[in-house]
C-alpha cells in the first residue's frame, strides 16, 4: 500500500528524531564511561580525602560550645553518582547541547554527616564550618520545608563545600584541595526519623491510609526534637539555681529527697574551685540514697556543715603523707562518721581502719568523748 505525503513526513522525522536520541544516548554512554574511568583511577584519593574531612570536622567541633556531635562519612557509590546525574542533570545539560563531565555535576562524592544532640546546635556547628571551609552553597532544609509528609527527615543544613585556601596548601590536605564535599548538619532525632522512614518508603508505594499514619509518626518525632531543648533549658536552669544557693543567695530551708541538683548545690558551696562532672554526680547521689533512702538535702547540707571541718583536719593529714583526697572521697567520710551503720559500705574496709584509727588517736589527744562514729 502506497503511504501518503503525510506518512513519508512523519517516518522522515521520526527517523530523525530515533537517530538524535541514538546519538544523544552514544554521547551520553561515553560520558559514563568517561566517569567510571575517574571514579576507578580516583577512588584510593577519594577514599582518603573522606577519612580526613571526617577526622579533620570532628577535630574543629570538638571545641565548639557544644556537645560532640557524632561524625560520620560515607563515599558514594559509582552508580548512585551516575543515577544521581541522569536524575537531575542530564536533562537540562542535553538540552543547553554543553560539553560536560559527569563528576562536575556530584558534589557529594564525598558526604560527612554531622549529627548533633539538639537541634539548636546545628547553627552552632554550621558556623564553625563556615569559619574553616570554603562554602560554595547552603542549602538551609528547614526553610524550604512544605506540609509533604516526609521532609521532617530532611530538616537541618546541607553544606556544599572544599578546603579554604590556606589549609589546602598544607602537606596534607594538599592532594585534596580541588575536591568538593557535602556536609549535612542534623539533630539526632531528625537522623533518627530520616533512617525510620527511608526503611518504610524504601521501593514501596505508600497507601494514604499509612501515610498519614507516617505524618502523625513524623510529628512526634519533631515534638520530641522540641522537647529535648526544652528540657535540656530547664535542666541548665536547675544547675544555675543550685550554684547561687551553694553560695549564700538562697538557702534551702524545705527539706526534700536528695538529688543531683540539690547535693550540686551543696558540694559547690563546700568546694567551690572543684569542677564536678554530671555523671559522677548522678552515680554519687544514686549510690548514698541506696544507703540511706530517706536522706534530705537539709540532713545532707547539716551533715557537711557539723563534721565536714573534722574530715578537712582529716584530709590535711593525709596530704602531708602524699594521699589527697578529693571531694567525693571527703564526702564519704563525713557519711560514714556522720552514721557508720547506715554508709557502711561508703567506704573500703582499709579507708574506715585509717579512718577511724586516726580519729581514735585525735579523740585521745584531745581529750573529747565519743562521737557519732562510736555510737
């Protein structure tokens, strides 16, 4: 059958067109060869460039004024790089008829991850890789956020970036200085939920009756990230008022349980230069409660303030032998001579020997009755 004047024109062109795809297509499986080769001859000095980005940002936020986030790395696959490109590139690029390379167009070869305890400490720590790296953009995820259900993962900073100038000239991080990374800055619990929800959607088409159910998930996990400041603020707000009632400004007078912030309180009155970290305070309290349940902080600040001058006597003694005491170990012995029976086993049996063999002989020089410790 004779075909029309139309159906030759539309074969022609059609020819036409599968001929320009088959090109486009030719021009673009090179490309991808071009980049398998770079990836393959690269990738020992990506590998060590991801080891010392990584080493180098935990170093610089080790002292920042906050908590250490925890760092970690990754290399991106060779052909996520190239589904990336296809993804977000490839289009525009074949359309603009530019000259390209694919590894131009992948920024995050190399991704760091910076996963902080709260939230509010991602700006903290944001700055300090401005103040160390040569930004090229910032993508500022929280922002950019819409009512989808399931950006709440993605909240946080994205930082695209490479050495500045003057450490890239450094013997060490020389080789790595045309090298672009991505450094992504989250808060636990948004990393938490990004991991919870990429397993849930992961190659799966979601119904909407569990994407809602997702929504009401991802909404109490940004509560939570909430309340985490919250309460980080009102325990920070406890250890001030503690520190201002050590020193005069608000006595405790209401006798209530013992804890961590009200036996803080105390010990920072007593030993004002000694800086008392929050684990040993927490395992101290909870170790004397067992002792002695029903313990107060008014029996607690009374206690320290009758026989803690005896344990100083005590303690000036020792040092003068070469064994010093600190704090805590001062303390137990103001427990265990306050009440033997009940912190008993404040002490190691050597300690109370000593102890008490050094109180026998100060009690008999002095001439004094008996105390608590002989009761």
């Amino acid at each position: 059958m004779t075909k029309t004047g139309a159906e030759r024109f539309k074969d022609r062109y059609r020819q036409i067109f599968l001929d320009l795809d088959s090109r486009i297509n030719e021009v673009f499986g090179q490309k991808k060869n071009e980049f398998k080769d770079y990836y393959s001859a690269n990738q020992n000095t990506l590998r060590a460039a991801e080891d010392s980005f990584r080493n180098l940002t935990h170093l610089l936020l080790s002292d920042a004024p906050i908590s250490t986030p925890k760092i970690i790395s990754r290399l991106k696959d060779r052909d996520e790089c190239i589904k990336k490109f296809e993804l977000k590139y490839r289009n525009e690029l074949e359309k603009s008829g530019a000259d390209y390379k694919i590894e131009e167009h992948i920024t995050d070869i190399i991704g760091i991850r910076v996963i902080c305890l709260y939230e509010t400490d991602i700006n903290v720590a944001a700055d300090v890789i401005k103040q160390h790296f040569e930004i090229i953009s910032i993508t500022d995820k929280t922002q950019i956020l819409t009512s989808n259900y399931n950006n709440f993962g993605y909240k946080g900073l994205h930082i695209d970036g490479r050495l500045n100038a003057r450490r890239a000239k450094l013997p060490e991080y020389k080789r790595f200085s045309d090298l672009r990374f991505e450094i992504q800055i989250r808060s636990i619990v948004q990393d938490a939920w990004s991991e919870v929800d990429h397993r849930l959607k992961y190659k799966r088409k979601i119904p909407d009756s569990l994407q809602r159910r997702i929504v009401r998930l991802a909404a109490l996990f940004e509560l939570a990230d909430q309340e985490f400041i919250s309460i980080r603020e009102e325990t920070e707000n406890f250890e001030k008022i503690a520190v201002q009632d050590d020193k005069g400004v608000v006595a405790i007078t209401e006798a209530q349980p013992i804890n961590a912030f009200s036996f803080l309180s105390i010990m920072t009155g007593h030993f004002p230069r000694y800086t008392f970290s929050p684990d040993t305070i927490d395992g101290f309290v909870d170790e004397i409660v067992h002792m002695k349940p029903n313990l107060t902080d008014v029996e607690m600040q009374n206690i320290m303030r009758e026989i803690l001058p005896l344990i100083q006597i005590y303690r000036e003694d020792k040092s003068l032998i070469g064994i010093y005491l600190n704090p805590f170990t001062v303390t137990r012995h103001v427990l265990y001579h306050y009440d033997p029976k009940a912190f008993s086993d404040v002490l190691f049996p050597n300690q109370k020997a000593a102890f008490t063999a050094w109180f026998r002989s100060e009690r008999d020089a002095s001439g004094t009755s008996s105390t608590q410790q002989e009761s």
